[in-house]
C-alpha cells in the first residue's frame, strides 16, 4: 500500500513538473516572438527604398542641382564643381559607417545614405516624388536638408 501511495505521489510530481515546463516554454516563445517584432520594425527595407530611389531628380530650391540614381549607382550634378560628376557607389544602412561629423541625433529607423568612395553619409528620407537629404553643416553649424522632385 505504502509503494502505491509513494508511486501515485511521485506521478503527480512528475506531471506537475512537465506542466510547469511547457508552461515556461510557452512564456519564453512568446517572448522571443515579441523581440523578432520589434527587430524587424526597426529594420528598413533597403530593396524598397533603392526602387524608391531609381531615376533622375531635382533639387527644388537649385534648379542647376540633380542626383541620378541607376540600379545601386548615383551620380550628383551641379554647377561649379571641378571635377565632372560621375556615377559613384551608394549603399542604404541605419548608420554611418564612416568618421563622419554631419549627422547628428540618429534614431532608430533612420535611413542612412552612404557613399563609401568619398566616405560620405547623409540622412535619406524618400516618398513617391519627394527626395530629401538631411545632416549637420560643420561650417554654418546648422543643420539642412535638401528636397528634390522625381523628375523620371
């Protein structure tokens, strides 16, 4: 009588021992869910804003200024500048990789626009026909951004 007692006791245990475990399972799956979530809202979707980018645009302000973007290529155009422009490599990231002191108060979700052969970065923000570049000038100490329109 005693081992069956015993027995039935130490079954119980061990039943309420491997609830308690899917249980905590369970809690900790929906946690490492919530924490996927969130990582990818915080992640940009670089395809979608190179897309976003493609074409030729204008500065509204500066009609003599135009950014080209083909494929993961673009070429910047304005007046006065020494050197032809030409096509130069761009990425899409969240931060600057470079020493670079133009952009200030970075928050999560900002798009990067990065430049690595002239080690350049600024803040991209891209609509339907709207292309805006934004930082921090070192030599007014102020920060612009500029606003060009789709033109193709």
């Amino acid at each position: 009588m005693k081992i069956k007692s015993l027995l039935i006791i130490l079954i119980v245990l061990i039943a309420s021992c491997k609830s308690q475990n899917k249980e905590n399972n369970s809690s900790n799956s929906t946690q490492d869910e919530i924490l996927v979530e969130e990582i990818q809202e915080t992640k940009i979707d670089k395809i979608k804003i190179t897309e976003q980018l493609q074409g030729k645009w204008k500065e509204i302000e500066y009609p003599y200024r135009t950014a080209e973007f083909v494929r993961s290529t673009v070429k910047f155009v304005e007046e006065g500048t020494v050197n032809p422009p030409k096509f130069e490599k761009f990425e899409i990231s969240e931060d600057c990789q470079f020493d670079n002191n133009n952009i200030r108060d970075l928050k999560s979700g900002d798009v990067i626009l990065t430049l690595p052969e002239t080690t350049k970065c600024e803040k991209l923000m891209v609509s339907n026909d709207t292309l805006t570049l934004s930082g921090f000038s070192t030599n007014s100490n102020d920060d612009y951004h500029i606003v060009y329109l789709k033109l193709e």
